[in-house]
C-alpha cells in the first residue's frame, strides 16, 4: 500500500495506520447507502437527500454511477450512446454525466465525499474488457481531479468472480488517479480481504457483513456465501481479521444490516431489522478498531418512492426514511468517536508525537481486561462485550445490559452513554482495582449501554 492525500479536503491514508487521516486527525468514515442516487433522483431531490445528510453527520455517501444497463436518469438521458461504453451521453443539462457532475460538486459545497461504484458487481459477467478499460479511463478523466471523490469498485460481488477484471480495473484507476483512495465493495458475509489481500492498488478494506442473522447461514437463495468461516451478526470478526494482517490499513463495515429491511433479505413475514440492531452493528465493529461505519436504510438505498413495487419489501416512501431513527444513533457514535480521536492527536502533538504513530500505539480493542462473567466466550452472540481503549479512555458496549466488569489500572471517572440519543451521564469516581459497573434502569426503551472510564 502506498500512501495517497488528498490536496483540498486531506482525506488520506498512512503505512501501517488503521484509519483515515485528514491532515493531522482522524477521518471518521460515517457512510450512507445510497446505491441509486444518481438513477432515481432529481436535481432539486439530490440537493434534498445530501443536505439531511450533511446536517446529521454523514461524511461519505456510497452511489454507483451505473447500476444496471441500459442505464438512464430520471430525466430519461441515457449514460451511453446507443448502448455503447466506449460513448458516453455527455451532452445537455440535464444529460447523464452533467447531472452527476452537479451532484458531486453540490456534495463537496456540503463536504460530502462520493465513494462512488463505477458500475455494479454483477455487470463485470456482462461488459467486455476493453469496454471496462475506456469506461475506468472516462470516469478517471472525468472525475479524477474531483478532491472529493474516492474509488469503491465492485458493489456486491465476489472478487475471485472475473478477478482479471477487477485487478486490471483497480490498476487503471492508480495509474489514472494516483491520489485517489480506492477500496472495493464485496459480496455479502465477505471482506476485501478474501479477494484482494496485498493489491497494489487497495488502499483501505471493506466488508458487508449483510442482512442475516445468526442462524441463517443458508437460505437457498442467489446470496448464500460459500465461505471457510460464517459470522453472522458478529460484523466485528471482520475487522477483527483485518486487524490481524500486518500492516495495519483501515476496515470497515460497507453493508451492515439496513434499517427496515427484512432479517434474511427474502422473506415479508420476518423480522426487520431494528434501529437498536443497527446501532449494534455500529459500536461492535468500531470498538472493534473499524475505521468508521457505513449505514444504510432499506428504501433509501433504492430512493423508493412509495408508489409501485420496491426491492426487499421496502414500505415506506424514502423521503419519509430521511428521518429514520437508527441513522441519528449512529451519527451519535461517529461525532462521539471522532471527539476521542480528536484528543488522542491533541495529545500526541502536545507529546511531540507523530499522530498516526500515536494513535496506533494507544488505541485498540482491549478485551483482556474484561473479567468475571462478561469476559469474552465463543457463546455470548448478542451478550458480547466489546471494549476499546483510546488514550486513557476506556469504552464498553453492552447490547443486551449485562453488567461490565473490567480491571483498572488507575483511578478515575466513569459515565455512561445512551446511545439512542448521545447523552453522556455522569455516573462517579472509579478506583484502581475490579470494578463492576450495572447499566441503569428506568423507563428506557432499550438495553444497550456505552461505558465509559477516564483514568488519570
């Protein structure tokens, strides 16, 4: 891996640092789904979506620029002329690739960058290889010097699936873009990590831990993951693996379980997944050492209107989904984690420190000093503690309100956080020693707590 910066925005990444860089802090990748954005949308309802998103904290928004072919916005302007790859439509105002200059230029006035999916997954089994090769070279040219743009390639597809492909993909955009930061978005219950270990080009890894529970590791539908090892809604075992390798580069979780869609993708009568289930997702794959967290919303991500058939049984109108609760949770965790990142390059810079040296050094998970009954066991499933240290800040989330006892090694304070709404409460000094902390009671409506423990 190389290291590549960003001129205008600084969003970079360093050898052997586990997350994002802008300038001397850490980038905080809080992500939203957005697949069809430049498909389904106007102009005025773009402006619309990137600006909820703005205002509640999102910093990174994931759309394809090709979803499926033949390909046409909402205004009817067709992505290629006559079908062809090699000829992009770029005339008119509202043609194709005006309109998505306009959105990713509008993103970059809100400080939105676009993770943008040249095309998706599953159209690499369709596009010849020199129509890949002049479309990669179009959009780099295009979008190249954009300094809000990064490059996530695939979207919902296996790597070693036309691996060619992929790998030539990957080293136009380096040659073409050699700032630009680029990933690759894999297939469900998979990480970058099984396909692209060591490529030249990848800068950061991603996974999609998917929809699907625990016991759903075969469904006998299109989406079964023929793989070594099944997580389930353990999403922190993927960045567990990415921490594993050496060096150190960011991970993320891609495609957690979005809000309001049905446990398991196929079936209307299950379950759909909770704002509380979410915000799971969130806080056991950053305490984990995710880099950020993308988050996503079952009828956002298609931009469903209401009206007509949806995909996965979406329900309700996306404008209606813009005030979903699960996102302001998670948007929560990312302004809270970002202001702990924040004092750590502080310190490191008051300690003459290099900053990404720093962080590596004192932040990361730190199971070991969980003791007693919510010390780590393969069984726990939801009633897993996940805990985390940055600096002299000790985390621990509990999902299901089991108690924490941890062993310090210093005096301090504790507090907790609701993650539902981001409130930091004071709960009183600590001591040196073992100490067992009881999330509160009362009329709450949910059982996850965040501890915290400041010691001196």
């Amino acid at each position: 891996m190389e290291e590549h910066t960003k001129s205008a925005m600084h969003l970079s990444v360093k050898q052997g640092s586990s997350y994002f860089w802008n300038g001397e802090k850490v980038f905080f990748w809080m992500g939203d789904t957005a697949w069809l954005l430049f498909h389904n949308l106007t102009r005025e309802e773009i402006d619309l979506y990137l600006r909820n998103r703005a205002e509640k904290g999102i910093n990174v928004i994931q759309a394809v620029a090709v979803h499926h072919l033949p390909a046409k916005n909402v205004y009817g302007s067709p992505a290629f002329q006559d079908g062809d790859m090699k000829k992009p439509a770029e005339d008119g105002e509202n043609s194709y690739w005006t309109v998505i200059d306009w959105a990713v230029e509008r993103a970059r006035e809100l400080g939105l960058y676009i993770a943008m999916v040249p095309h998706w997954g599953e159209l690499s089994k369709k596009i010849a290889m020199e129509d890949m090769e002049a479309y990669v070279r179009f959009l780099s040219e295009r979008y190249g010097k954009k300094e809000n743009i990064l490059w996530m390639m695939g979207g919902d597809v296996r790597g070693d699936e036309s691996e060619e492909y992929w790998q030539t993909m990957g080293k136009i955009f380096r040659e073409m873009c050699p700032e630009k930061l680029i990933t690759f978005h894999p297939f469900g219950r998979t990480s970058s990590l099984d396909f692209f270990k060591g490529a030249s080009w990848m800068d950061f890894h991603t996974f999609q831990s998917g929809h699907r529970r625990y016991d759903q590791q075969s469904l006998y539908s299109w989406d079964d993951t023929v793989t070594e090892r099944y997580y389930g809604e353990d999403n922190w075992r993927y960045v567990q693996d990415g921490r594993e390798q050496a060096p150190h580069m960011p991970i993320l979780d891609a495609e957690p379980s979005y809000e309001h869609i049905p446990q398991g993708l196929h079936l209307e009568h299950e379950p759909y997944w909770t704002p509380e289930q979410v915000r799971r997702y969130g806080w056991w794959s950053v305490l984990a050492g995710a880099a950020g967290f993308t988050y996503g919303h079952n009828s956002i991500m298609q931009f469903y209107t209401g009206e007509g058939p949806s995909s996965f049984f979406a329900k309700y109108p996306w404008k209606d989904s813009l005030h979903a609760p699960a996102l302001g949770a998670v948007t929560h965790m990312a302004h809270f984690m970002q202001g702990v990142f924040d004092e750590v390059t502080d310190e490191a810079v008051r300690l003459g420190e290099d900053p990404a040296q720093y962080v590596e050094k004192v932040c990361k998970p730190c199971e070991d000093i969980l003791e007693g009954d919510c010390a780590w066991n393969e069984a726990q499933k939801e009633d897993r503690i996940l805990a985390f240290a940055a600096g002299n800040t000790i985390l621990c989330y509990t999902y299901t309100g089991r108690p924490v006892t941890v062993k310090l090694e210093k005096d301090g304070e504790a507090w907790w956080l609701d993650p539902e709404n981001g409130v930091k409460s004071y709960l009183g000094k600590t001591v040196k020693g073992t100490g067992t902390f009881t999330p509160p009671v009362g009329d709450f409506q949910h059982s996850d707590w965040l501890l915290i423990v400041k010691v001196s």
